[in-house]
C-alpha cells in the first residue's frame, strides 16, 4: 500500500520525524509543494502528532539552528531538534543553506 504525500507545508508549518528526534519549521515553501518532505526516507509529520521521539544518537545528521534548501531553492527548513537522519524533499536531498556574509563594520 503506497502512502500519498500529506498537505502542502506551508511556511510556519511545525514538522517532526516519525522515527527520530529530528523536527523543523517550514521558512518557505513553493505553492505547488506536492511531494513529501522526508527525515531518513520517512515522511515528516506535523509536530503535534509525532510519536515520542527515541533517545538521540551521537551522530546527529541534521544540525540545530541550520536552514536546509533544496537544489532550486524553492524550499527551505529550519532544524530546530537534530537528529539522525537526512533531509530529503521528493527523494531529493536537501543541503544546508550557506550563511550570509555581515556586512563590515568599518
């Protein structure tokens, strides 16, 4: 039985993994967001009804407080709980966001 992906995220939306302690907040996402946005190959589910998350793992693969995007950078998360597991949209891997450069303060 194939599982359809749930509703479009949109931006604020709260999403955690299924499996593990991984959760984010949806920065921005495009208006014809059809496919998933998975955690290790499991579709993310909204905060609010995600299973009690198991102990952490000492190799974390997404990061605290880094923003990931996808390759056209229509799509962007925030993790706010690392956890094992990549960030994948559609089946397409997502990779962290470079940060801006500050200005100089000369």
């Amino acid at each position: 039985m194939a599982t359809s992906p749930g509703p479009a995220p949109h931006p604020g939306d709260q999403l955690a993994s299924a499996t593990g302690t991984t959760r984010v907040i949806v920065i921005r996402a495009p208006a014809d967001a059809a496919r998933p946005i998975e955690c290790g190959g499991i579709p993310m589910v909204p905060a609010g009804q995600a299973p009690a998350a198991p102990p952490a793992t000492t190799t974390p693969g997404t990061l605290i407080g880094k923003r990931y995007v996808d390759a056209d950078d229509t799509l962007e998360l925030l993790c706010t709980a690392s956890g094992a597991g990549s960030l994948t949209y559609g089946g397409q891997p997502l990779t962290v966001k470079a940060p801006k450069a500050l200005p100089a303060s000369d």
